[in-house]
C-alpha cells in the first residue's frame, strides 16, 4: 500500500522541516519526504492543501482504566479516542486493578493495544509492588515485556528509604523513573489549591510546598545516585525554577505539564465545579504563568494530556468527595495549538513538545517523520471550528472542564503504521 | 431568593432586608401562641448529615412558629456518604412533595450540590457545610450585634479562636464586611489561621492583648478536642492560657462591648465561665434571636420560591 499527502504544511520539529511539502508512505514506513520515491504511484492520495501533516502525537500519560476498571473506560474505547486526537503513542499509567506490577499484566495490555489497532500503547508499570510503597517491583521482568518506565503515580512510598532504594534499581535496569511530586503529609487530603479560592469554599488546601519539599527531596537523591528521573505534571512556578536550576547542574533530570494546568486556574473550580478537581491541583495566575514560562525557555521539556477518564457517578458528589482527573485525549491538540494562537510557543515548538520531546522521555521510536521510521503520522485542519460535548467525545469519561468549549483546530486524519486508522467525516 | 447557600451572594439591602424580616418575628416569640400561619401546608425536611442541637432545634422550631409540616432526618456520617446515594436520598426525599431542604453536612459544597441536582420546586437552605458556610448562624450573629450596636461602620470586631476550621467565620466574615463593618479582627495562632485570610478583608493578631483592645463586639469561636491531635496546639491549658477570654482580658475591649459564641461553649478552654455566664454576654440572646432569624428565611424562601426564580443567594 502505497500512500501519498500531498501540500500540506508538514512539520518535523525531529529533522526541522516547516514548510509546504508532501509525505509518501510504503509498506507502513516514511519512504520520501518532499520529492517522491523514483516510479512513484501512489494507491492512496490525501489532499492536505491548508492543514498541517504532522508525526502522531505522542502522549505521556493515559490511564487506560483496563484492566479492573472497566466502568470509567477500556483500552478499546480510549485508543480509538486517541486516535481521534491525532495521537499514534500514548503511555498508561499502572493504576489499574489489579495494578501492573508483573509481567502478566503487560502483556495483558499489550495484547488488548493490538487487538484494539488504533493505537501503539506503551506501559510505564508499577515502581514498587501493587504500588504499596513497601516491596520493590520485578522491574527487569517489566523492562522484559516491554515497560518503558516505572512510576508509584501518586501512591506514596513507606519511607524516603525505599525511593532511594527503588531508584537506584530502576537505574541498574536502565529504566526511567517517572515521579509525581508531591510530599502526601503536607498534602494532607486536601484537593485544592492553597489559596484564597479554597479559603473561600472552605475546602482543604494542599500547600505548594507539598510539591516543592518532595521535589527538592528527590533532587537530593538524584544528585547524589545519578538516576534517569522525569518529573511529572508540575504545577508550581517554584518547581519550575528548581528544575531549572537542576538542570544547569547537569542532573538527568526532564518535565513536563500537563495541557490543562497551561490554561486552568484554582479560580476555575469557584462554583464547586467538580470537573476541576485535579491532582495537582490548578494553582494560580502566577503558577500558570510560571508554567508556560518554563515551557518557553524549555525547563519544561513536555506537554500531555493526563488523561483519567472517570464514569459519570465519579463526579457527582461534592466536590472534596469527586475523583479527581478529566479526559483530556481529545483536547490536547487543539489547546497546543492555541498555545502557538496566544504566542506562548510558536507552531514548530509547540507541535515538538507533543512529539519528539515525549518520545524522548518515554524512550521510543516515533514522535518524527525521520525517511525510513514508522509512518505514524495525522493531519491537521488548524483552522475547522468544533464544540466539545459529551456527545462528540469518543473517550468513554465526558469528565472535562471544557464541555461546551468551543476549539480551533482538529486532526482529519490520522495514519498508524502506514494505515489510515481515523479520518473525519465531514459534517 | 430560592436558595439559601452562603452569605457571598447576598448585597446589603438583601442582608439588611431579612434581618428587617426577623426583627418583626421576635415579637412572634414573645406571644402566648407562639404561631402564624405563613408556612401552613407546606413540609420541611430538616436534612442532617451531621449531629447538631442548636441548629436543629432552632430551625425546626422556626417551622412550626410559622406552621408548616417538619420532618427531621439525621443521616449517620461514620461511613463516608458517597455522591450516589447523598442524591438519591434527596430525590426520594424530593418524591414526598417537599419545599424546603435544610441541609448540613460535613463537606464543603455539599449544600451547593444538592441546589443544583433539586428538582425546581424545592429550596435548600444550607444549615452548615464543612468549613466552606454557615449562614444563618452568622445572620443571627450580625442579627445580635446589631440589636447592641446600630451602626457597623463604627464597629470593631474580633473573632478569636479556629478560624481555620470554621465555617462560622468564613460566613461572619462576608457577612460583617457586607454591612460594612469598620474593622474586622481575627485572633489565632498561625495553625489555626488559613492561608491567605488577610485577603478576605480582616486584619489578623496572633496575640489576645494587642487583638482585643478596643474591640466592640468578641466572638469566640469553639475549639474541638481533636485540634490537639493534629499538632494545631500543644494543649487545651496553653490555648486557654494564651487565647481563652477572662475577665482581665475581656477589660481590654471598649466598656460596652459584647461577647458571643456559637456554641456549645467549653468552659476553660476557650471561654472562663466568669465571661460566658457574665454581664456582656449575650451567648443565650444568640439563640433566641437564631429562632427568628430562621423563621424570616424561611418566608422568604417559600414567598419567592417558585420554579421561574432562579435567584440564589
């Protein structure tokens, strides 16, 4: 199968190309970019003339909620979303039931992802067993089957022992540990902000330096063990700087945002709006701008979705008693490029920090157009104007703060290994 | 006004205009049948989530003076209540045909969530939720003050004790400032002060001598036992002895000045009985007056409650 796209825009921040060019695509791989192979005929043809071909994207983390927690979601149904999206990579978290912590449990995945065929998945497992915080996960079995990281998420670890025991192994097996930093003592259980927002709604605040002091204490031990470690969704400006300052010390150290905490304030949830219930929680103006900031200036390395779809019933309490997280697969193209609209990042920057960078950290093969790697790629309308509604959401949680929110921007087709696996039917 | 949630929404004049309401039902109270007629056939769900005597009893108290129908129904809190069945629970509530929902319960927003799930018939009034509200408690407050002390723009209040946790002050707090209050003090020890809570309007001490000087009206609020187990203070003796109000300390404020609780009160910890059972304090006004407070929200609620209202406050 021979598959051509022909005038677009195409950007590959990976190899610096960001101009009008065409892609050609055989037996699954990028055979030209620019000029087509020699006898060129193509049995496929994608007229791109004013959208963007871009690679897939690549996202950070997705929780899959399969296996155990079918309810909120399946691999099925999320992968088919992500594709939607215009992403071709996404990692999933081990925060299923049972939780991922063997090599069972991957290769239950993994074989659900292929079956599925929307999407390549890619696990990051369980840093200690059933993320209890005490044992130490079989890591070289996980790298084994194929796990391209290890995280506890948000469970916290027993005691500052086991991170740095947990750490120097996940470094002898070469795995990257994917951290959350957030201190669970000065957290407190509490599900906002510190701030005047929760003041006022009298709900319980979780300080900055629940981030801070945990991320200053992993830091410690980075520098001192010299461990590979991503640092994930940070939500303080504070923490943006020390990441900074980390890393012109030479420390293997990267970061990331999330989509949502670019744009969301703890101003946001004023009304009791469950939907912004997030760990982290959305912080301040001052926060936010620190954030796109640091992805400026590149301390952010990162953006993702962090997506946790939820079940309807997750979100229909009060709000300290909500699941916290939002289905975000389908709004991180279009809110990326609403970064580049409001001169945050411009389109090359912007378009790298959903696909290179991400691959980078993850370690895998994609997020380029490289002559010769997988065709994973999608094309883009940057100018098609849609509302995102429940009804129009393929992910099975409509857990979202941006329900009604108009976008601009949305992918039209998207190509996973050379095979068109979503294109957008014209309303 | 369909809804009753928290002070926040209300302006001057609609805070004014129900302690106006409330003022005429006091003489309610003082009558030999203690009833009028303005809430005959309708039903009121005293909704609680959480134990309370004085909010209850005052509330329901309130219903009958005004002659409507009260059910009370106290749901038990050890197992979390989970948002399912906190909805279902009012919606077969809801199947009764009832009008009013007086809600407390021990999350913040929980008052909130209930308005927006309710069927359009019926009104919910918040009877306190977590540490976010308590709005009638600090309407009969304000009510209390201003029987002693007219004009609030020559006023200096203190509020003394666990603001952090306190829904109490939260609501005294919009409240004092909507009526313009001339200065608002907070007295604690940081552990027991919320972030940011100078933004809310309210100058704040950490120490009783300086706080309390010259202050008009003091509200002493209640320190629960399990603050000693968080690390907020080292014991109910140091509290007592750094923030409780004596005699002595009680002589620091101006010569007329007024001392409230909104109780229970613990005697020795917050409070010396000399103070509470004293001359300036109008602890037992407070719960008097909290009967017609009630009662003026409810009329107010159910005369303009109905379905095409959407005004909440």
């Amino acid at each position: 199968m021979k598959l051509e796209i022909l005038n677009g825009h195409l950007v590959d921040p990976a190899n610096d190309i960001d101009e009008v060019a065409d892609l050609f695509i055989v037996g699954g791989k990028v055979a030209a970019v620019r000029k087509p192979p020699s006898a060129w005929e193509a049995d496929h043809t994608i007229n791109a003339a004013n959208k963007l071909i871009l690679p897939g994207l690549v996202e950070l983390s997705a929780s899959l909620r399969q296996p155990g927690q079918e309810h909120k979601a399946t691999i099925r149904t999320e992968t088919k979303a992500a594709a939607a999206a215009g992403i071709t990579s996404l990692a999933c978290l081990p925060t299923t039931n049972p939780v991922v912590d063997s090599p069972a449990e991957v290769e239950l995945i993994e074989q659900l992802s292929q079956d599925s065929g929307h999407c390549k998945v890619y696990v990051i497992g369980a840093l200690t067993r059933g993320l209890k915080g005490e044992n130490l996960s079989e890591m070289a079995a996980l790298k084994a089957t194929g796990c391209v990281g290890v995280t506890n998420v948000l469970h916290p670890l027993k005691s500052p022992l086991v991170l740095r025991r947990a750490m120097e192994y996940a470094s002898s097996q070469a795995l990257t540990v994917f951290t959350h930093p957030l201190d669970h003592h000065l957290a407190n259980h509490g599900c906002v902000h510190e701030g005047l927002t929760g003041l006022r709604l009298g709900l319980p605040g979780i300080p900055a330096a629940a981030e801070t002091a945990a991320l200053a204490f992993h830091l410690a031990l980075i520098e001192e063990l010299n461990v590979r470690t991503h640092f994930c969704r940070l939500s303080t400006w504070r923490a943006v700087n020390m990441i900074a300052r980390a890393q012109q010390d030479h420390l293997p150290v990267t970061a990331d945002a999330s989509i949502l905490h670019l744009f969301l304030t703890d101003h946001d949830i004023r009304d009791f709006d469950g939907l912004c219930h997030n760990l982290p929680p959305y912080r301040t103006q001052q926060d936010r701008d620190g954030l796109r900031k640091g992805l400026q200036d590149g301390t952010l390395s990162a953006v993702c979705a962090d997506h946790q779809p939820h079940e309807i019933e997750a979100k229909l309490a009060p709000f300290q008693s909500t699941e916290p997280g939002s289905s975000t697969l389908e709004s991180l193209l279009p809110l990326i490029l609403q970064l580049v609209d409001e001169g945050v990042l411009d389109l090359k920057e912007a378009v790298r920090r959903v696909t290179q960078q991400p691959a980078e950290i993850l370690g895998i093969a994609a997020g380029n157009l490289s002559v010769g790697s997988e065709a994973d790629a999608c094309v883009v309308d940057p100018e098609l104007d849609w509302m995102l509604s429940s009804e129009t959401l393929l992910s099975r949680g409509k857990n979202t703060p941006l329900l009604g929110h108009r976008f601009k921007g949305r992918a039209t087709h998207t190509i996973l290994g050379g095979k068109l696996v979503f294109q957008l039917e014209p309303e | 006004m369909r809804h009753f949630l928290d002070i926040s929404r209300l302006d001057r004049k609609a805070l004014t205009h129900i302690l106006d309401t409330a003022k005429s039902f006091t003489s309610v109270d003082g009558r030999a049948v203690k009833k009028v007629p303005l809430l005959r056939g309708k039903t009121i769900v005293n909704l609680f989530f959480e134990p309370s005597t004085r909010t209850r009893t005052t509330f329901e108290l309130a219903a009958k003076r005004l002659s409507a129908d009260v059910l009370n129904i106290s749901i038990a809190t050890s197992a979390t209540v989970k948002g399912e069945s906190l909805l279902d629970t009012l919606f077969s509530l809801e199947a009764m045909n009832t009008d009013i929902f007086i809600v407390r319960h021990p999350e913040s927003g929980a008052a909130d969530f209930i308005a927006k799930h309710t069927a359009p018939h019926v009104s919910i009034i918040n009877a306190g939720d977590g540490r976010h509200a308590h709005p009638t408690q600090a309407l009969l407050d304000v009510f209390t003050i201003r029987e002693h002390h007219e004009d609030f723009s020559k006023l200096r209040v203190a509020i003394v004790g666990d603001i952090l946790h306190s829904r109490v002050a939260r609501s005294q707090i919009e409240a004092l400032n909507i009526l313009g209050t001339r200065e608002i003090r907070v007295i604690a020890p940081r552990t027991l002060l919320p972030a940011n809570i100078e933004q809310l309007g309210v100058q704040v001490f950490q120490n009783c001598w300086q706080g309390l000087r010259d202050v008009d009206v003091i509200i002493m609020l209640r320190l629960q036992k399990e603050r000693m187990q968080g690390a907020f203070i080292p014991s109910e003796h140091e509290y007592f002895q750094l923030y409780g109000l004596t005699p002595e300390r009680l002589a620091l404020a101006s010569p007329d000045a007024i001392v409230m609780h909104p109780g229970p009160i613990n005697r020795g910890v917050e409070i010396s009985s000399e103070v509470a059972d004293g001359p300036r304090s109008v602890i037992l006004q407070q719960v008097e007056y909290g009967i017609a407070v009630r009662m003026a929200i409810l009329s107010i609620a159910i005369s303009t409650g109905d379905p095409g209202d959407g005004d909440e406050a």
